[in-house]
C-alpha cells in the first residue's frame, strides 16, 4: 500500500495557500541488485544473477541509445530521453557546445 504524509502549503499562491496536500513517502531504495533479488521471488525459472544481468545489460542500453537521440519507452514506466543543460549565450553565433553545455541528464517521462 502506498503511504503518505499530508503537508499544509504556506506560499503566495493564493489558490494553495493553507490547503493540505499528500506526498508519498519513500521506506527505502533498493539498487539493480535488489530489485534482481525481489523478481527471482515471483516464480520466474531465472535466476537473480541472470535478472541481475539483464538489468544492467538495459540500463546501458538506455544510456546508449539516449544519447543517440532515441527515447526508449517501457510500457506503464517511463519513456526514458536524455536532456541537456546549458547556459545562455547572447547569440546563435556564439553558442558553442564547449562553452554553453554544462551538461546532460536522464529524462524519465512517466506513462502508463
């Protein structure tokens, strides 16, 4: 079952001020290991090493494809795309990669 906390809004916005909103609390995370230990558990003949495998085999192929500008979506997850990080420059002329991106990120997009 999901759990959550309620929380009181203090802001300007008229339109959320006082009220009383929920936000889902997080127990614990579990990492690609964890995650392999919990499928085995479902009656699958594979194993949690193979699970284990075949979980990082797809996250380097999300990183992979992410950054060849294809975004890779996973049914009632997430559509997975990489997102960049840049500071403005004062023309076209002089945005350069070198000195106007600061950085990449992985997008997830829920869905489903």
């Amino acid at each position: 079952m999901l759990k959550y906390r309620k929380y009181k809004v203090s802001s300007n916005n008229e339109l959320m001020n006082g009220k009383v909103f929920a936000k889902a609390v997080v127990n614990q995370t579990i990492d690609l290991d964890g995650l392999a230990r919990h499928m085995a558990k479902h009656g699958t003949p594979y194993t949690r090493g193979v699970i284990a495998g075949i979980l990082r085999d797809m996250v380097d192929c999300i990183q992979e494809l992410t950054l060849e500008g294809t975004a890779v979506k996973i049914p009632d997850l997430a559509i997975f795309s990489v997102g960049i990080k840049s500071v403005g420059a004062e023309s076209a002329e002089q945005f350069t990669a070198q000195e106007n991106i600061t950085g990449f990120k992985l997008r997830a997009r829920a869905n489903g």
